[in-house]
C-alpha cells in the first residue's frame, strides 16, 4: 500500500469494520434480496450507512478513495454476508471512476450526495450522434447490476454521423440519471438473482458534453491519481468469490461439527475432514494471490503511473484463476454436505453455488483470460474484452 495514496492502516481498518458490523444484518435479509431480484431499500440504505458506495470516490468529493486491495477485503466482508449485495457494491462504487473523468464541479453536482450508487455496461455498445450541446443515443444494453438503486447510469455508445457509424469506429461513454432511462425487467436467473442486472433501454436520449467521457489510451500515464489508471475496474471482484467460499467453509465446517449423517459423525468422516483441509487452504492461497497481484499492480502504478505487461497479465491471471479455484471448491464443499445442502431454509450451499456459477459466465472472469494472459507475455495483442 502506498503511502501517498488509498487507504491508510487506520482507513482500512475501519472500512472493515464497518462492513462487518452490517455483515449480520445482510445475511438475515439474504433470502428477502433473492427473492426481490434486487436489493430491498433498507440493505441499500445499510450500505450507504458505510460508505459503500464512495468507496473509491476520491477525497476531495469526499469519498474514501480507497486502493484496489482495501476495495478487495470491503467487498470480502460483504460477500461473506451475501454474494449479490457484495457484487452490487462491486459495480456500485464505480462512480469513483467516474467523478475523475468529469469536471469537478460537475462531479460535485451529480455526487452531491456522495452516497449514491452508480451502475454501467459497455457492450454491446448503443449509438450516439454528434448534436449541439451534447449526444443523442439510443440502444439497449444488458447487465446493469444495481441499475434499480443507483442514481447514475453510465453506458457505452459507438458514434455514428448522419446515422452511419464513423469508421474506424469511434466510442464515447455517457453518463444519465437512472429516470432518463428506461429499465427492463430482464433479470431471472438461477444466481446471483438479488443483483437486478436488467437491462436499460434508451431512443434519442440527449446528454450534455458535461456528462460524456471519451476513452483515453489504456497506457496513459496517471502520476498524480493511480486509481484513474483504467486497469482498476476488475481487481474488485477478486472480494466477490473470497468472501463467498470463505462463508461456505465457514458454514460446513460448523455443521460437520455437529450433524451425524448415515456415513456417521462428519466430523470424523475421512473425506470430510481431507475435504475441510484442502479447501482451507486452497481458499487462503487464492486470498493471497490475490491481494499480492493487486498489491504490486498497485504500486507500480503509484510509484510510475503506468502498469507493466508482466504485472498486468499476472492480476488478470490472478482475477481469473480466483473465480475458477472457487467455484471448485464451493462445489466440493456442497458435495460433502450432502442432502443437507438441498435445503434452502437450513442451509446457504445451494444459493452461493449457484451465485458462483452465475458470475463466472462474466466475460472477464471466464478461463479464456488465460489465454489472453499468455498472448500479454507473449508479446501478442491479448485479443480479449476488457484487456
């Protein structure tokens, strides 16, 4: 951790304990938020209540601008609780990333009140056309998780001219309030139901320049604010799927203290103690790669403003090769508990295998990065999205 910027030890430590202090509170309304497919408004005023969602904000808008690995053990806490209001408070807090790409003052007016969510997606892309003022877009895009709490919207747009798009193409991401768009009920899934990633819909829906963001060049130096370098939208994650198997494990291992199966005590069944102590392990070994591969990201950025390939390849094989491991280890953990694990108002086994299914079929964590990994240390173009 740097000692000019993010967290200091102090911040950090009350940043955690701040998010276990609600962790309790989110898990009794677990069933009420997979239920509801989104998060009912007294978990989302829970988070407010911790600074959730200025997590990343930075400083002078009042926020805690915290540094990837700070944002990776806040987000662990929550995931403990529950995977979907962990995921929502992921994607939630990148309105810090936003208030650094816009005016301050215009960042000062949106983010007024510093508590409010942000949601975004970027592809498939809509369209935008040039018009005085601003841009006129349409499109539709998916997976806008949290779009039912948050008060800022952001979207990518390809621009066209006379309503054919420019070639090569051009993109400009825009920025609305959550009533200038239009949300459809699209989310029924079998995991992580409790995020509301539905999608948005909008027709010749201006925005002013004010609140357009055009792309920069992913290797633009950024000495003076680390955490506008474009490669912190993804290490967040990495909290999502710890906090989840660490709660699993936590769950098994207190009930094979207790419960006797037809194989007999499980505390004393051989492949459920073998099974205890691998996962044990396997979730802390996926802990520290994680929070070292963002750690030296972190101060490579802090110390040069830029990211080297090595570096940026092993976070991406880091974020990837966590969801993988544990989504195996979830699923080993609900194999040994047996038909325990069927029961939805007994146990949380088949809710969190279910969520770690669900957000590994996101594009950024699927094992096809290894591959874009490799092309990085390589010296190949990675040929994947997000990259």
């Amino acid at each position: 951790m740097s000692t000019s910027f993010g967290a200091t030890r102090e911040e950090r430590a009350a940043l955690l304990d701040a998010a276990r202090s609600i962790a309790p509170q989110i898990r009794e309304a677990a069933d009420e938020i997979e239920a509801a497919r989104q998060l009912p408004d007294h978990v989302v005023d829970l988070l407010k209540s911790v600074g959730a969602f200025r997590l990343i904000q930075p400083r002078w808008l009042g926020g805690h601008d915290a540094d990837p690995v700070t944002q990776i053990m806040f987000i662990e806490q929550i995931a403990r609780a529950d995977a979907s209001a962990a995921w929502c408070v992921m994607i939630g807090c990148d309105g810090g990333f936003v208030s650094r790409e816009l005016d301050p003052q215009i960042a000062r007016k949106m983010y007024a009140d510093i508590e409010v969510a942000t949601c975004g997606a970027a592809f498939p892309p809509g369209t935008a056309q040039r018009v005085e003022g601003g841009y006129s877009a349409s499109g539709r895009w998916p997976y806008l998780s949290g779009v039912t709490h948050s008060e800022w919207v952001q979207f990518s747009c390809r621009l066209t001219d006379g309503g054919e798009p420019i070639e090569p193409p051009q993109y400009i991401r825009l920025v609305a309030h959550r009533d200038e768009v239009t949300v459809l009920d699209t989310w029924k899934t079998g995991g992580m139901r409790g995020t509301g990633s539905h999608d948005i819909e909008v027709h010749n829906l201006f925005v002013p320049d004010e609140r357009s963001i055009p792309p920069r060049p992913p290797t633009a130096s950024v000495p003076d604010d680390p955490l506008r370098h474009p490669v912190w939208l993804l290490p967040k994650h990495l909290g999502v799927p710890l906090g989840l198997a660490r709660a699993a494990h936590d769950e098994v291992l207190a009930t094979a203290r207790e419960r006797v199966a037809v194989r007999g005590a499980l505390r004393e069944d051989p492949l459920t103690q073998a099974t205890l102590g691998e996962t044990s392990a396997r979730i802390a070994a996926c802990r520290a790669y994680a929070l070292s591969a963002a750690d030296a990201a972190w101060r490579e950025v802090c110390d040069t403003g830029d990211l080297s390939d090595p570096l940026r390849a092993n976070l991406r094989l880091a974020i990837t090769f966590v969801h993988q491991e544990c989504l195996k280890v979830v699923g080993e953990l609900y194999e040994i508990s047996g038909s325990a694990a069927l029961y939805t108002e007994r146990s949380t086994l088949d809710r969190r295998l279910r969520d770690m299914h669900a957000m590994n079929q996101h594009v950024v964590l699927g094992r096809s990065n290894y591959a874009a990994a490799a092309r990085l240390l390589l010296g190949l173009p990675p040929r994947a999205p997000f990259w």
